[in-house]
C-alpha cells in the first residue's frame, strides 16, 4: 500500500508528464475541443496495459501521435520514472493511475486554468 506521501507525489509526477504531453499533443495537431478526452482514454488505457512507467510513458506518446517528447516532456517522463523505480512502486503506480485516472484528470485541468490565471 502506498503512503500518503508516495501517492501524492505520484499523482504530481504524473500530472507534470499529463500536462507536457498536452502541449504536445496539441503541438502536434490534436483536436484543442477534444483533446482533453482523448489524454485521459489514452492514460487509462496506458495504465492498463502497461507494466512498467517507462512502458506506459511511451505507450502514451506515441498513443498520442507525439514525435518527440522534447527536453520538458523527456525530464517530466524520467522524473516520474526515476521516483517509481526508486521506491518499488511501479505496479502500485500503475494501479493508482488507473483507479484515479479522473481526479489525475482533474488535477490536470485545474493546473492548466491556474496557470492560465497566474499568467494573465
């Protein structure tokens, strides 16, 4: 079982990789009225059929029609890897991604309007 701490850390792992690959998903010529559902089919389905992170980031991608990861999107993906790996967790990881799939979602959103906020 993951500790509160592990899993928040997870979940802001995984909304930092969720957000790069939304810029470049729409970089890349994603629907800007649907992209927003299309990231979080692709994220459950990732973290079904996945059985590592480094699987997952890549099913992901390329799910996603991304190209290149870039420098942002790459240091988010091995961040997260990194801290799966460290603490043993890549199943429990993959668990959690797939039961809260929605509130990661969630996160995601709520991140992008307060940045849009912090911006303006």
């Amino acid at each position: 079982m993951l500790s509160d701490n592990v899993r928040e850390r997870l979940r802001a792992l995984t909304v930092e990789l969720m957000l790069e690959l939304r810029v470049l998903h729409l970089r890349e010529g994603g629907n800007p009225l649907k992209h927003w559902t299309v990231i979080q089919e692709r994220l459950r389905a990732a973290a079904r059929t996945c059985g590592n992170v480094e699987d997952f980031g890549t099913k992901l991608s390329r799910d996603l029609q991304i190209m290149d990861l870039g420098k942002n999107g790459s240091r988010a993906l091995t961040e997260l890897a990194d801290y799966v790996r460290e603490n043993g967790v890549a199943h429990q990881f993959l668990d959690l991604v797939d039961a809260e799939h929605g509130y990661i979602m969630a996160l995601c959103r709520m991140t992008v309007e307060q940045r849009k906020e912090a911006s303006q």
